[in-house]
C-alpha cells in the first residue's frame, strides 16, 4: 500500500504520516511531481489520498494528477479529505475519478481539522487549532484502522446544500475566488525566495528580489502560511489574520 499525499500548510501530511505509521507503507508527497508537472506511475495494489477539501472538492491539481498517473496496477483506492467544516459532496466526485481511472472506490473519509484558508476566513489560534486536532484523533484512529484492514470507509451522509456547495459553488471557485493580482508583499520581504520555492504551480516570480503572482493560484496557502515574515498579503483582510501551519503549532504528533 501507498499513501499519496498533498498538503498545502501541513494538516493533511500529519493526517497522511499517520496513516503511512498505522499501515507500516510508504509515503509520497505529491507536490514535487505536481510542481515538475510529472506523474510517476503507481506499482502498488492499494493507495490511499490524503488531501485537503478545497471548495467542497479535493484540489482541482490532484484530481488532474489522478487523471494523467498510470495507475493501472492500482486495484483500490481511499480518498482522506481533511477539511476546516466539510466535504460537501467530495465522494460522489471521488467515486467518478475511481471508476475512470479502473480503482475500486473504497470511500472518503473526512477529517476536521484547524481551517487554513487565511484569504477567506480567520484562522483558529493555537489553542483551538490543538483542541481541534485532539478532537479529530478517534476519527483517524478509525480511518487507519478501516484502511489496515481494506476495509470501505462508511458512507458520508450529504445534505441537499452539500451537494449542491460542490456541484454549483466548486466550477465556479477557481473563476471568481482566486485572484493572482490580489496577493501583495510588504517592506518586511527579505527575498528569501520561500514563497517561490513552496509554490506548487509555479506561479510566484522572484522580480529583483519580489515575489509576483501570475494567475495559476490554487489558493492552497501555502506561501502567505510558511512566509517567515509574515509579508504577503491577501487583499487587506489578511493584514491582521493569525497565519496558519501545522507545523507552527509544535504538536505533540
Ligand atoms: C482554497 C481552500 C478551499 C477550502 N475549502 C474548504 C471547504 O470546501 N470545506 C472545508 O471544510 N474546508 C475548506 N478549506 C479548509 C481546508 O480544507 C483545511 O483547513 C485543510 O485541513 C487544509 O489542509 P492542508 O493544511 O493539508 O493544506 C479550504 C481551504 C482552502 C485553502
């Protein structure tokens, strides 16, 4: 078995390790082939996908990675969405991308965790972020569990609004949400190139030592999250938003 994982500020690669831990089975970071725009084909009988939900959905540049992978020796494959509320109707579209792709769908798990998405909401602070995780252990226990013994993950229930959040609001998100132009950098910059370097779709430009954002965002967050001087900006409202990572909150794994 192997965990395929994609994170944009850490929550589901701490969601994946523990899933790699319980199943003894190897880990791989989908960012780098993502970033070099390559799919190494799978040799295993069994996946497993960790991601985070992005507008109800899992990100549009793993589900593309999905398409174009040789998985033809994969025979089943579990989906694991971490997410700040909820998967919207995620498992439909899972189950279609399994069946496409010759995978038997063995189910989505959700997984709340802390929200990242700084250029829309407030983050949670560190306490409520731990508090969230804690809280979040009984249902990754289960979902190692399910997955060590290829069992199905049990059906998401998914209301009326949840369906239609992923079937009308997801095609729409890339069109009207993410704006390139609207991320800033302040005088804090000190060129590090950090935020260049975590983009995954390549679309931060070091210009004379500034970053400039063209128009492949994802929003994963990753660059305004990990920026060590808290310089980017997103329109004004991220001006006095708590930056979010994983890894910044120095959880006991
Ligand atoms: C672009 C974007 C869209 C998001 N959409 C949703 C969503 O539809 N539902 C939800 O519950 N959380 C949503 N979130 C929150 C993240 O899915 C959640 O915080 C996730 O755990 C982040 O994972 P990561 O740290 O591995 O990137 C969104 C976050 C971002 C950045």
């Amino acid at each position: 078995m192997k965990v395929l994982f994609f994170t944009g500020t850490g929550n589901s690669r701490y969601v994946a390790e523990k899933i790699a831990e319980a199943g003894k089975c190897e880990l791989i970071d989908l960012r780098p082939q993502i970033k070099k725009n390559i799919q190494e084909p799978v040799k295993d009988e069994e996946v497993v996908f960790v991601t985070p939900t992005y507008a109800w959905k899992i990100p549009k540049a793993v589900e593309e990675w999905i398409e174009l992978a040789d998985l033809s020796e994969v025979k089943k494959a579990w989906f694991v969405m971490t997410c700040g509320d909820s998967i919207g109707n995620a498992c439909q579209y899972n189950r279609e991308l399994s069946v496409k792709k010759g995978m038997e769908y063995m189910g989505t798990a959700p997984i709340i965790m802390p929200e990242n998405y700084i250029a829309m909401f407030n983050t949670p602070s560190k306490a409520e972020s731990k508090r969230i995780i804690t809280k979040s252990r009984p249902a990754i226990e289960r979902t190692c569990e399910c997955v060590k013994k290829g069992e199905k993950f049990p059906p998401v229930r998914v209301t009326v609004g949840q369906y239609l959040l992923t079937r009308v609001v997801n095609p729409a998100f890339g069109k009207f949400f993410i704006k390139g132009y609207a991320f800033s950098v302040g005088d804090e910059c000190n060129s590090c190139g950090k935020c260049a370097e975590l983009c995954v779709m390549n679309n931060i430009l070091m210009q004379d030592g500034r970053p400039e954002w063209g128009e492949g965002c994802i929003h994963c967050m990753a660059c305004i999250s990990y920026c060590p001087k808290a310089a980017i900006q997103y329109g004004t409202a991220t001006e006095t938003r708590e930056r979010y990572t994983f890894e910044g909150l120095e959880y006991r794994k």
